[in-house]
C-alpha cells in the first residue's frame, strides 16, 4: 500500500465524512478504503478519525494532515496536468484566450506577457472582456478580482489587491489636502460608472466604515479613464493598487488619507471545466502564478 493511495482515501473520506461515500468516489471497495486510512494511522502513530456507528469526524491531528494532505494532493495534480501541456503536441494554432477586465490585462498581464512569449511555444493571444459571472466557455483562462466578504468563484489565488485613494500635486495644491474621509465630500470625486455606486464605501485603519458621496462627481466609462483623469489633476480617485502603484512609485500621484481604503479583493486564476486541458492555458496559469509570487 503506498502512500499517496493513503493519503487520497484518507482526503476522500474527510470531503464525504463517511467511508462509504469515499469508496464511491474512487471507485473502489469500502473495505480497501478502510485499510488504507488504517494503514495510514498505523504508519503515523496517531488517530485520524473518530469513527461512531452513525459518524466520521476528524481528530485534532486528522485535521492538521487533511489541511497538508490537500496541498500535496492538488500540486501532485497540477504536476501531471503542466507535464501533459508541455509534452502536448499542438494541433495547430491554438490561440491563448484570456477573459480579464481592460485594467488587470494592461496592469498586471501585459507586463509579465513578452516573457511569456519567449519561453512558451504560443503564436497567438486573444484578451476578452472580463466575464464576471464566468459563465462563457470560449476562454482558456480568467482573471478575476473576486471581493473577499463575498467569494465568488472558486480559482488559484495569485494575491490580492485593495483600493485607495489617490489625487496628483496639483490637484492637492490648488484644493488643498483632505483631512478626514468626512472631508472627502467637498472634494471632486472621480468615478467608474461600471464600477462604483453613487457613494464610496471606506474603511478606517482602526475599522470604522463610512460612506462618501459628494456634488462634484465626474463619472468615468472605466477605471482607465479615471486614472488618466485622476493623473490630470481633476480630482481624488478611489483606485485598485496595482493600477496606481507605479504612479505613485514615480510621484505622479500621491496616496490621500493612507490610512483609509477601499474595497479588498482576492485575484484569481479561473479555467473552464470544458476547457481545463487546454495547453496554453495551462502554462501560462504557471507562469503568472511564479512570476506573481515573486513579487510579493
């Protein structure tokens, strides 16, 4: 008995709490389902389950290893689907589809894309508009920012991003610094009409929420825009980081109220059921995932 068949009957039985189900699930006998869950505590020294007549539930232990059990179980699948990508033989022209909003693709995609290229056998690159429900097929891969309180859709977490507010030095200058996020109101506010509601919802450092609307909105097609408008000097901008991290990197805009912010999202790397053998999907999940996590 190895060990990975331990640990897989030993995972199956937690996700179905009962070995009957597990055994369903893979295909095999109750009884082997057993054995093996018994042959992995026998090799641990330490109880796993609490087995009743009615029951499994985990012990303190069986839930540490179930936690690492499913990281190691998910890489070793990962493993054998990037080694059939690369050993794949391409039929063709099979073009990379990618569904992500304009902003991620040019703020976060486009910059690790030439190095892409280089070292991935992919000819052609199609972005789509974002597909938020996730609900089209024609893609091989989505990018998605998916609102922490609120999770979505289920997808490999590549980090996460937060809005804040941001104005350029002239627009500070000519109507001055505010304050406070009440002082917000007296200020031009700048604003994706696909994006925000007719307030901004903020969070304090320290945890208080406010709502913040004002008289002098400029509302925007797009967040592109409010940036480009925002750089312009035409207001005070609530913004993802990643769209505004280079900006202010250079000092072309300045953080206001640093200890106050806005949304925070979970981006995440989505594929299709249908479409989840995709080759080129498959190497650039990988590529974007490394080349993220060296960034952190």
């Amino acid at each position: 008995m190895d060990r990975f068949s331990e640990m897989l009957a030993f995972t199956r039985v937690m996700e179905q709490r009962g070995f009957t189900s597990a055994a369903e699930t893979l295909g095999i006998s109750r009884a082997s389902v057993s054995k093996q869950v018994a042959a992995l505590e026998r090799r641990l020294g330490v109880s796993l389950l609490q087995r009743t007549t009615r029951q499994v539930s985990p012990t303190e232990e069986g839930t540490v290893y179930y936690r690492h059990a499913l990281q190691i179980l998910e890489e070793t699948d990962r493993a054998d689907r990037i080694a059939r990508a690369v050993n794949a033989n391409a039929r063709g022209v099979e073009v990379l589809k990618v569904a992500a909003s304009p902003e991620v693709a040019e703020h976060v995609l486009l910059r690790y894309l030439p190095t892409f290229l280089e070292s991935a056998p992919v000819t052609s690159v199609a972005f789509l508009p974002e597909d938020p429900a996730l609900s089209r097929t024609d893609w091989g891969l989505a990018v998605i920012e998916d609102p922490l309180e609120t999770a979505r859709a289920e997808g490999r977490p590549i980090g996460r991003s937060t809005d804040v507010l941001v104005a350029s030095s002239q627009y500070l200058e000519s109507a001055g610094t505010p304050d406070s996020a009440g002082a917000l109101s007296a200020h031009r506010l700048l604003k994706a009409r696909d994006r925000d509601g007719a307030v901004w919802p903020l969070i304090e450092q320290h945890g208080g929420t406010y709502s913040v609307t004002s008289d002098k909105l400029l509302h925007f097609a797009d967040r592109r825009s409010v940036l480009a408008a925002c750089r312009a000097g035409a207001g005070i901008a609530l913004l993802p980081d990643y769209m505004v991290d280079r900006d202010l990197r250079r000092r072309k805009l300045q953080r206001v109220l640093p200890d106050v912010t806005g949304a925070a999202r979970a981006m995440k790397l989505c594929r299709p059921a249908e479409n989840r053998d995709l080759r080129n999907a498959i190497l650039f999940e990988e590529f974007m995932c490394s080349a993220l996590s060296r960034q952190r």
